[in-house]
C-alpha cells in the first residue's frame, strides 16, 4: 500500500510537472508575461523615470482624475469615460462629451485599467506615455473641451491644488504639461491582477482546467501573436478594415500613418464591452469570431471560440481599492463652467 | 496670589457662563441644532421607519448612486450631478443630463449631502422622502431619461444586483420604488458634521470669534426664521420673484400650488454654488445681499454680509470617507445604453 501510494505520487508529481512544462514553453513562445507578484517589480514595471511615481504625486493625479472642473461644463472628469467603478471605461460604443458631441472618428474608449502596459495610447498610437495622453481629452472639444490655459487657471486658483503642485513638482510651472503628468502618475497605479497572473505566476491551482484549455487554444490559434505582453495587448497591429464583418470602416479612422492601430489589452475584457475600435458588437464570441477570421484568417470553431471566452473570465483582475476624493473648493478666481 | 487666581479664574468661568448662555437662548429661539454627537442620536435622525437603515442596504444603494448603466445613455449616474467629490451638486447654474438637455424650469441640482435633513424634496417641495425623490431624476428626460422598466431591467440581469436585492429587501420585487429605497438609504448617510455642530454640542473653541459674530448677525437679521433646524434650511418658504435681482422668475418655475421654494440647506453652502433654485449668481455675499432685500426686506451692510459670510465658514463640513464601489459586471440581458 505504502509503495503504491508512493508509485502514484510520483507518477501524479511527474505529469503535473510535464502539463507545467509543456504551459511554460507555450507561455514563453507566446511571450506572455504576468503582472509580477513582488511589488518592488511591479514598481519597476508601471514607473516613468521622467515622472517618478509618489504617494503626493498619485493622490493629486487621483483627484485632477475625478474634478470636473478641468472640463468646460464643469461635469466632465477622465472618469466619466475611463469610468473606475465600471472596467474603466463607459460602456458605450463612442466617446461621448461636452454637448453630447460624439468623437468625430466614432472611436470608443479604451480601459484606463492597466493602459500603463501599452506601448503607445490612443487607438492610433500617437501618443508616446499616459503622462502626454492625458493632457489630449482634456482639451479636445467632442470630450471635456477645456482650454489647456483654462485648465491651469483652474488649478492655479485652487489654493489647495496650487499647494500640491508646488510640494510635487517642485519649481516646475504649473501647465497642462504638469496636469498630465499627476494624472498619468495616478494612471501607472490602476493595475489589475488576476487569476492569469497567479497562474502564471506559479499558482496551477489558480486556472480552473477549462480556463487552462482556454488558454492554450488562445495560443494555438494565434491571438497571442497581437495580444501578448504584460498587458495582453498594447502594441501597433496591421488594421485590416474588412467589409463584411463589423470590424470595419466606421467615420474615418484609419490608423496610424502605416495603417496600425492600438491592440486594446483584453484584462477585464469581459468588463469593457462594446469591442472593437469601433464599438461595433457587445457581443464577446462574435467578436472573437471576427478577429479569429479578419487578424488569423481562420473560421474559429465554436468549441475554440468558447474555450477562448472561458479564458477570458480569468483576466478579470483585482482592481485597487480607491477612496473617493474629495477636492478642494473652488474660489472666485476660478474659471466658471461653460455648458454651451 | 491664589486668591487672585481664584477671583480671576471665577470671574472668567462667569463670563463664559454669561457668553454661553446668551448664545444659547438665542439658539434656541432661532431653532438652531446640532447634528448630534452621539452615534445613537444620529441614526434615529436619518433613519426612515419605513426603509430601515442596514449596512447592506447601504452598500447597495451606493452602488445604484454610482452606477450609470441606471440611466439610457449609460454615462449619467447620480453622482453626476449629485458629485459627492465636490459640494454633492455639480457646479452648473441648470442640471445638465441625457443628449445635454437642461432641466426645463431651469433649477440648479441641490445638494445631496444633509438632504436627508430636509422636510421635503426637490425645489418645489413635492416628494416627501430621499426614496421617493431618488426614483426621479432616473426617469426625467432631461436628466438620466431611464424607462423605470429598462431600470428594473438592469438590475435584474446583473446576478450581483439581483442576490443584493433579494438579501436586503426580502420578498420584495424589484421595482424602481425598491432602487429608490436602496438609493435613499446610502444618501441618508451623507452627512457633514461641522465646526458649527462642535459649537452647538458645547465646544466653545470650534468657532473663531469672528464666526460666533458672524452667527449672532445671522441669527439677528432674521437669517434664521427659514434657514434653521438641523439643516439649516430644508422648509418651504415663500418665494418672492424680485424682478430687479437675481432670484427672479427664469424659466417657468413658480414653486409649489401656494408658491412655496425649498429653503436650501446651508452647510457646506460655501462649496455649492451657483446660488438660488435658478443658479442666477456664484458670488455668496450677492447672495446674502439678496436674500436679505427679498426675503428679510433690509439692506444689509457690508458688514453684516462679511459677518455672515465668515461664519459660513463653519459650515464647512467633515465629509464621509467613501470608498469607489466596484460595479457588478453587465450580462447579454442588460439593456444596451443608448445616446439617441
């Protein structure tokens, strides 16, 4: 009994290493890499050496993130569109703004979740760094349309804020230079780790064997060609706009100047419906179906497609825990809202 | 010497006595109170027998406060209007919602925090209770333009909603009274002690002095025959439209059948302008001037404005933590937001 026993442990023990193995050759080949388990990597990880994170910096960014006041209405904040009690971002298939006005490309809103992993932002990849992109809707008349010199004068006559800005950065002038950079400090810190990471991360236990199949058909079949990384996603890919399917020309977008665009992270993709650069489909299998055939020029089967969305339930991440902030008043001197 | 002190020392306490106690008679003849300090005292004061106040059901409505999957365009929640970040109200002179129409009658969106100390809800006076009140604004076209059925319809397809419902409410079907009930539970909660109430439970040092003067001018000019109990305000009163000031006829509000207005709420009053039902002026002593010509029928100086306006300060309150809920995930069934 003791040697059967004995026998069986090892025979489990032996399997359990070669079904690892073979997952860690796959992982590797995929080049999928975790959200790290030891917070001094995941600080080196999500830093900007040109805008070091710190706790006055982030707790700034955080409330610069919530004031609508850097809105020309006075009720539009990053929030209302990278929505954090949402999936970080506002469930409709276009960005919607001051006057109700709708991006003139008809994109939708990207997660603010773990944007921190892509390699550039926007959907045409024209912005380098979370710090500059912040400073883009801000500004943009279809979002909050403030004026940058605005934006400042709001800030500049807030004591409180103009307190903040001086212990954070120091002699640095108060721009909407600055105001980007506290926010996107903020930005580096929303991060969420998953049941994917602790997998991939060493826990076998944290996948259950579905969502383990699930993964390797999203290997086999190729999606980790695009969506790899930390951020599952996050790079420029070719943009092909095929007609019959919904992931097509919608307004005008076409990319970059190479016909590239943004690969949206799929953390909590089961969180950020509509899909698409477009927003087309709320439809998660439908949409996997559509990248399968458009990006793989392969007929997914159902089986594939409902492996791969089983997957997908992993990536859903523990979000931070975020004390809402209350800001400070505003005073005489403070540009007032404009609602037209 | 030790008698010195001692005359000193009973001399002073007689003073302070007699300081005391002229405040305190004239506090009570304003019908001026405290928020208490008792925990006790407090919950009897917001409780509603009719929608007891549970820690889950609190929870819930929070949620509801924060989720704008409960209006049709899936970006107006609540807390858009209601901003919890700022004064608990949105900045704007008119309420601003869905395809950015103004509210009709152009009223200004009233605070949320103390309203639970207000007799009844909205300007003109006519829901009775946080619950009734919260069941509005969802519906009104001009704000979050929600059919009460697709409202229902949202939270009954989202499984985390639905367990949440039938834990807190039992039996009870789901219906837009019950999100009304869950809303106005959380929003009894939003409460700001101040300075002012430290005064008024007995520490004489909470105020400055030029504040305890400001509050004996408040209550001297007749400030205090509409703005006092609890909330400073919360009554009706009524509502002369002066035609050459700013609280005059603007749209086509007329207050309620006998042409009774709200009396706002003065805490945090120094955080939620513009002023009036109609948001006609950001300027607090405008505001008094006004108030007292119109309502009161004195000039007012300029010293008794500054008064007033110093010890406005005190209302100031100590905001609850909150902490961002994490919204339950939307599933097939959820109704779609729409922007048209």
């Amino acid at each position: 009994m003791k040697i059967l026993v004995g026998i069986s442990l090892t025979l489990a023990a032996a399997l359990a290493i070669e079904a690892l193995a073979l997952d860690e050759v796959m992982l590797k080949q995929a080049n999928l890499q975790p959200i790290p388990k030891e917070a001094k990597k995941v600080l080196e990880l999500i830093d900007n050496p040109n805008n070091p994170l710190t706790k006055e910096k982030v707790e700034l960014g955080k409330k610069l993130y919530f004031d609508p006041r850097l809105s020309k209405s006075g009720l539009i904040s990053c929030n209302t569109c990278h929505n954090l009690s949402l999936g970080g971002d506002d469930n409709v298939p276009v960005a919607t703004g001051h006057k109700w006005r709708q991006n003139p490309h008809h994109l939708n809103s990207p997660t603010v979740y773990n944007a921190v992993f892509n390699s550039r932002q926007f959907w045409d990849g024209r912005s380098p760094s979370l710090e500059d992109q912040a400073t883009g809707p801000i500004q943009a008349p279809p979002e909050m349309d403030m004026r940058a010199e605005d934006a400042v004068k709001v800030v500049t006559s807030i004591p409180e804020y103009k307190e903040a800005f001086e212990k954070v950065f120091k002699g640095e002038k108060i721009t909407i230079e600055t105001i980007g950079k506290a926010i996107g400090a903020f930005e580096r810190t929303l991060i969420t780790p998953s049941r994917y990471d602790d997998y991939l991360n060493g826990d076998e236990d944290a996948l259950t064997s579905k969502e383990k199949e699930g993964l390797k058909t999203f290997i086999s079949v190729g999606c980790a060609s695009c969506h790899n990384g930390v951020g599952l996603g996050g790079g420029m890919a070719p943009f092909p706009a095929v007609k019959p399917y919904k992931y097509a020309y919608i307004g005008d977008f076409k990319g970059d100047k190479n016909g590239m665009v943004k690969v949206p992270t799929l953390r909590n993709i089961l969180q950020t419906a509509p899909y698409f650069h477009n927003g087309a489909t709320y439809d998660i299998k439908e949409t996997i179906f559509i990248m399968g055939k458009t990006q793989l020029g392969k007929e997914l089967t159902d089986e594939e497609i409902e492996a791969i969305a089983t997957f997908f339930k992993a990536l859903d991440g523990r979000k931070p825990k975020i004390e809402l902030p209350m800001l400070p008043t505003e005073t005489a001197e403070t540009p007032k809202p404009k609602l037209n």
